[in-house]
C-alpha cells in the first residue's frame, strides 16, 4: 500500500502544477542552494514521502495495537509526560511533516491520551465527512476550524486532553505574522492564545518517517510562554518562538514537508503568474 501511494504521488511530481511550484518555493526557502536537478530529486521524494503518508492514514484502523507500538520510536516522552502532570494543559505544535495520525493514534491507543485536533473543513463534504469518522476510529477528538474552535479547546485542555495543532500554515489568514524561513508571513495565533489565556505548556513535536516502516515521534521540552507584556504582544513572541522551533523540526527532514499550498505572500503572487 504504501509504495503504490508513493508511486501515484510520484507522479504529481513530474506535472507542471500549482502544488509543485509550491514544493519547489519551500524547499527552495529551506536550502537556497539546491541546483536543479537536485530540487527536481527534492520534488519527487517530497511527493513519495506525501504518498506515504496517505497510504498510512488509510491503512491505519486496521493496524493492530502491537503493530501500533512496534512501528513508532518515541524521542522527548518524558517532556509530554511531564506536561501532562502539571494539569495546566498540554498543546503539541506540529508541522505538516512525516505522518501525525499514527503518532496521534499511538497517544490515544497505546498511552490511552485523550487527543484532540483542530481539522480543516475540506471539500467536497464527504471527504470531510470521511476524515472524520477515519479520525474518531483511531482514538481522536476533532474540532473543525471555525468561531467554535476555541471554546470547544478550551474545554479541551481543562479535560486534560493532549491538543495537537498543525501550525506552520494560516489557513484562515488572520494568523500573526512573524519571520519564517528568512521570509515574513503569518501563521496560526492559536497555540499561543490558548496557552497564555489557560497556562498550558506548549511543545514543538513531529512524526518522522525513520524508514522500513518505521516512524520517529520527536517531542521537545516546552517553550516559555509567561506573561510579560500585553497579551497581544505576547501571542507575537510566543508565535514567533513557534516558528523557530517549527524550521528546526522542518529541517531535520526536508522531504517530508508536506506543504504543497501558498504559505507566504510572495507564494500566492508566484501562483497567479
């Protein structure tokens, strides 16, 4: 399954499309001196890495508990763990790399968390609809992005539930805006609202491809998020120290960097030349 994913996705690579100007724009950001036929080698393993993923999320329900644990290697628990005692709050800041679903169906199946994820209304319905019972069959709690979305994790983190938050894209567009990759755009205010609003502790984490079927959950200590100025300059720095720790765990594995959209304003101007 997953190399017929990575095959299909292969060859989105070799078309000319939005999405692949995309892939090269960020990859380009993350190492300006790429030559051409390395960033076309680039291209291809990010869309096979993309298939992969997919294959993952499709075959996941199915995949037994042993399977579960066997197949993930967990770096920095004890951070989690930790975060988990102090009954504040625990928020995991992830980036679109390797394949989150299984490190999240491995907290709710194997360490019996509860997770809760904020999910983006796609179209059609039924492919939301979809996604969301695949979801909820392998443990998790999903909240769609909208006016609702706060309260809904607020109470949430009151519960003592673990929320994970994809955080290196703005989907709404009314994110801060803060230095990315050595480039102004903005990104999501979320992570740092709720945990300077409820005293949450906020980790960088991501889900790696380790290779042989086999995955790398990397969970970092917490970043400071105390109160220091007015609450708007704090969301500022906070997401400011979101989106450094977001190009760490980025670079660790640019291939894996499943970010096919516009994620900055010179991006969006590039896809309508």
């Amino acid at each position: 399954m997953q190399s017929l994913g990575a095959g299909l996705a292969e060859m989105q690579a070799w078309r000319r499309s939005t999405n692949c100007l995309m892939v090269e724009r960020h990859q380009r950001r993350l190492e300006p001196g790429l030559n051409e036929k390395e960033m076309r080698r680039r291209v291809k393993q990010v869309f096979r890495s993309y298939g992969r993923y997919y294959a993952d999320v499709v075959r996941l329900p199915a995949v037994t508990d042993e399977e579960l644990a066997d197949g993930l290697r967990v770096d920095g628990y004890e951070h989690l763990d930790a975060a988990l005692r102090t009954g504040c709050g625990t928020i995991l800041v992830m980036p679109h790399v390797g394949s989150w679903e299984w490190a999240a169906c491995w907290m709710a199946r194997i360490k019996r968390h509860d997770i809760t994820g904020v999910v983006e209304r796609l179209q059609p319905a039924d492919l939301f609809e979809w996604y969301e019972r695949f979801r909820r069959e392998i443990g998790m709690h999903t909240v769609p992005l909208g006016p609702d979305a706060v309260p809904t994790l607020v109470r949430a983190l009151r519960q003592g539930h673990v929320v994970a938050l994809l955080s290196d894209r703005d989907i709404r567009g009314n994110g801060v805006e803060v230095e990315f990759f050595g480039e102004t755009t903005t990104l999501p205010a979320g992570a740092a609202a709720l945990a300077l609003t409820t005293g949450a502790q906020v980790l960088p984490a991501a889900a790696y491809e380790a290779g042989l079927g086999q995955r790398r959950l990397v969970i970092e200590a917490p970043l400071p998020v105390e109160r220091r100025a007015a609450l708007r300059d704090d969301i500022h720095r906070v997401t400011g120290s979101i989106a450094m720790a977001l190009e760490r765990l980025i670079r660790a594995a640019p291939s894996q960097w499943h970010l096919l959209q516009p994620n900055w304003p010179s991006d969006r101007d590039a896809a309508a030349r």
